[in-house]
C-alpha cells in the first residue's frame, strides 16, 4: 500500500523531533567528555565519582529519550504501557537485563530512529572534535570513545551504523579492538573504518576492517568512503559460506573471481603477488586458495604452493591452481606439490562452485577441521605429533587452555562462547607467527583447548606473547561492571552459587629435550601432569615439564 501525505509528514515530523532532542545531549555528552580529558590535574575520588555520575546519568537520559521517540514513532497503546509500567518498576532494576550482571540494555538497532549513529574511536581529543565536526555536519549522530575498553562498551550498547577507529591507540590498538569487535556476535555486523597515519598493506592484511583511510582524512573522503560502505550494508544478505583467498598480478582476473566467489555466497581475500599470498593465508586461515600459476612478482605460482604445502600453519589449507594453458606437466608438478585441483580458464561459475564444494567437503573430513576457528584438528595434530617424534627432531608442543571459559560461556552465552574461541585462535596464530618458525604449527583440539607445535628455544617467546595478548584483550569479552568487579557469579558444576576470575590461559610445554619420547601418546601423558599444575596456578601461566634440565618459567 502506498503511504500517505500525512504518513510522509509524521516519519518528517519525527525525524526533526529526533534531531531537535538529541542535540543538546550530544553536546553534553561531548562537554562532559573533553572536559575530563582536558582537567588540568587528575581529578580525586570525589571528581571521580561526580564525573562517573554525569556520565552515568547522560546514559540514562540518552536511553529514556530513545525510548520515548520509538514509543512517539509507532504510537501504540502497547507502548505507551510498557513505559508506565516501567516508571513504577524498581528505578535500580528497571535497567538490569536478566543475566547480564547490570549491563545495561542495548537499544534496538532496527528502529529508524532519525539518522545513523557513528561511533568515533580516538584517543587525541584534537582529533576527535575534527572528525566529529565532519560528520555531524552531514546529518549523522555522532558518540565517541577515547579508548579500546570504550569503544567495546558503546558498540556493545548504542550498535552504531559504523566505526570510524584509530589504528594507533595505547595499550589496545585499533587492530585488536576491530579483531573483537568482529568476533562478537553482538557487532560483528558494524562496518569499521580504521584510520592511519601510515598505510601499509601487510600490517593491515591481518586486520578485520571494512575500510582503511590515511590521516589526516579529508572530508569529502571520510563522508564517501561511511556512506558507500553503509550502503553496502543494506543490500547485504545471506551470511558467507567461507572465505577463499584468491592470488592473481592481473587486477582484471582478480576482480572476475571474486565477482563470481560472493555470487556464489563465499567472501574474498585478494593477493597480487607471492610475498602477500603466502602472508595472507598463515594470518587469515582462508577455507581454500585459488592461485594462479603463472604469477610474475616475487614467486611463480609453483613456488606460493609448495611454501604453503611446506609450512605446518598453512598446509592444511586446499589450493586450486588456476591456468590459461591446459599443460599435462603443469598439472602433475602442481598435483604433485598438493594442490588440490586445478581448473583452466575460461571456466564457468557453475564449475568453479562445484569444485570448491566439493574440495571443502573433502577438506573438512581429512583434516577434521574445527568448524568454529578454521584450524586442523584432531587427524592433523596426532599426525604432526607422531611426525616429530619418529624424527627425533628437537621440538616442544605448547597445550593451551582457557581457565574460567565455561562461566563465560554459561554467563554470556554460546556465540559470545565461540567469538571467543576464534580470538584465542588467532592470538596463538599470531605469536607463533611473530616468534616461531616457519613450519611451525598451530591445531584446535577442540573447545577452549589449543596446541601450538614449535622447537623448544622458541617456546617461551610464543608463550611469552600469547599470555601477554590474552591477558590484555581478555577483559574487553566482558561488560562493565564485570571488568570493574574482576569475576562473574556463575553456578559452578554442582550447581552452587559461586564468583569465577576474569578469564585466563595456561599452557602446558613438553619438550624431547633431555629425555626420550618414543610414541605420541607419551606427549599427551607428559602434558596431562604438567597441565594439572599449570591449571593450579592461579592466573595465565606457562609451565614446562620437569623433567627438562630448564626450570619452569613464567612468562608473565
């Protein structure tokens, strides 16, 4: 049915009320916001607590008014009962959800409540005001956040349209927060836009964003580049299949591809040479690479094969060679270096999906992939173990397991559950990149218990930087006035009320030096002692196997 004039002028009226209210609670939240940046001297415990008061009340303002603008929009007589109903309720409950602790309700982000909310994630309150004069002159309603923890906090609770963020912010930097933020059910579907002094393409590779703009930003770039991706965000629909990295120097083959991937369903990465291919596929663990055989920067096609078929992070990971020439000695050298198939142009979508089906499938069963991390599983693990000690090679396998991750999970649920899990993943991935070997190796045994394959004067720095990112993005899984008390209240497992720890990691090491391993079953045996203590320990700690002439060590 069409809508009326006098439909049209009421969503007009609304959007005007909508704007009339909220700007001068904008403007003290601002207000109240640089003036706590910008105090001469910290303020002491009694500032703190008024500045605390302010900001709490604002919250509440700011959500009453939403409120009352939803309930002026619909106009329903259920509406207007719910918020009787909800000035007679108990004004220290009436904003506690059932479960989450206090954390205070998100509001409804499908409501067409006046303009798009962007949330502006920086720590330089120059910059800040800047950014925000640019955008709010454009219509849209703006927060802002001066930290990590912040950003985490008003995502969370405001779920606004985008995030413009700071790459470079102290403690937690822009890339870790984007990392969260995209593992939480709650915000994985808020577009981010970082910003960075400096853009470099392989520290970037890693980073879960949907767009990245050099500062200082003008403008004209900044309105376009919000707009264009929140647009994108509308005819957006079913969720990706998997990821598939695709490797081509020719931009026109690549952009063919990945037209076809994503109507197929799949979401794609891009690499134009060997050196970015190889990087890209140990940091984002795509489900399958397509990868042109005659690549002409850096390494052929051949050699980007056998480096990831070579190393323990990738190898689990199927390729499809891609050729212009259907060469008979081509196919046997790539079959033989394990690629997976090998498909020639031209070729069909129709061919292209049916391989990669049936690729993943078969992937999935060899390689018991975890379905929630995209990591090998238990085949894969006891294969490379058993690998390792019939060598006799020097090696040491790191058992890493999540302390307190079932009253997480009990407390926020099972997909906050598995968010956390794919962070965890990737903390490991990324100190056993940063600190290990090339061919080191990195499996999901399953739930919150991971395995990390290195040689034993790795180990420590590995763990070193697992325990130190953990510790430090930990925290920011978790809401509030969690994070203020440092634990959850959670029944444990008979049944009884009891108060758990923020989350932490133990990591059990077993290493063949200075004794002999004869069969893989003897690493899991050692490791089952060792993590016993590690597991006593209260806290993220790392502990070897005693009977290594080196003394435990605690990284932390």
């Amino acid at each position: 049915m069409p809508k009326t004039g006098r439909d049209s002028d009421h969503k007009e009226l609304m959007t005007k009320i909508s704007q009339y209210v909220r700007e001068p609670l904008s403007i003290m939240r601002a207000a109240s916001e640089i003036l706590a940046r910008e105090m001469d001297e910290p303020p002491g415990k009694r500032g703190r607590e008024l500045l605390q008061t302010i900001e709490k009340s604002l919250d509440l303002l700011g959500e009453r008014v939403e409120e009352l603008l939803w309930m002026a929009q619909i106009g329903s007589k259920h509406a207007s009962d719910a918020w009787t109903e909800s000035l007679r309720a108990d004004p220290a409950e009436e904003r506690r959800e059932k479960h989450g602790h206090g954390r205070r309700a998100a509001i409804e982000p499908s409501l067409p409540l006046g303009p798009p909310m962007v949330l502006i994630v920086d720590d330089d309150p120059v910059t800040t005001r800047i950014l925000e004069e640019m955008i709010t002159a454009r219509g849209f309603d703006v927060r802002v956040a001066g930290n990590g923890a912040e950003a985490v906090d008003q995502a969370r609770l405001y779920r606004p349209a985008i995030i413009t963020m700071d790459l470079a912010m102290p403690e937690v930097d822009g890339g870790q927060v984007s990392k969260i933020l995209k593992g939480d059910p709650e915000t994985k579907d808020i577009p981010i836009v970082l910003l960075s002094a400096t853009i470099n393409e392989e520290r970037f590779a890693d980073i879960q964003a949907d767009s990245f703009l050099k500062k200082p930003v003008d403008e004209s770039t900044l309105i376009e580049t919000i707009e264009r991706i929140l647009s994108f965000q509308r005819e957006k629909s079913a969720p990706p299949r998997g990821t598939i990295l695709v490797v081509d120097d020719s931009h026109s083959v690549v952009r063919i591809l990945t037209g076809m991937l994503r109507d197929l369903g799949y979401d794609t990465i891009e690499a134009h040479n060997g050196t970015e291919a190889i990087a890209l596929a140990a940091r984002r663990q795509p489900s399958l690479v397509i990868l042109d055989f005659l690549l002409h920067r850096n390494f052929d096609g051949l050699e980007v094969l056998r480096r990831l078929k070579n190393s323990m992070g990738t190898c689990h990971i199927p390729v499809i060679l891609l050729s212009a020439a259907e060469s008979p000695q081509d196919k046997v050298k790539g079959l033989r270096l394990g690629a997976d198939d090998y498909i020639t142009k031209p070729f069909s979508p129709l061919e292209l999906g049916a391989r990669l089906e049936m690729i993943l499938r078969r992937t999935e069963t060899e390689y018991s992939a975890s379905p929630t991390t995209r990591l090998p599983g238990s085949i894969s693990i006891e294969r490379i173990i058993a690998q390792k000690v019939e060598s006799r090679e020097p090696f040491a396998v790191c058992y890493c397991d999540l302390d307190n991750f079932k009253a997480y999970n009990d407390t926020y649920g099972f997909a906050k559950g598995d968010s956390v899990i794919r962070q965890s993943a990737r903390v490991i991935l990324d100190a056993v990149r940063n600190n290990g070997n090339p061919e080191d190796f990195v499996g999901h045994i399953g739930g919150d218990d991971y395995i990390a394959i290195t040689t034993p004067d790795r180990a420590d720095p590995i763990c070193a930087e697992i325990i130190g990112t953990f510790d430090r993005l930990a925290p920011l899984y978790y809401d509030e006035d969690a994070r203020r008390l440092g634990y959850i209240e959670e029944k444990d497992r008979q049944g009884r009320p009891a108060r758990f720890p923020l989350m932490s990691i133990s990591i059990a090491v077993v290493t063949n030096e200075g004794q002999e391993i004869t069969h893989a079953a003897q690493v899991a045996d050692i490791a089952a002692e060792v993590k016993k203590r590690a597991k006593a320990t209260p806290g993220s700690c790392c502990v070897r196997d005693r009977r290594k002439p080196h003394a435990d060590q605690d990284p932390r």
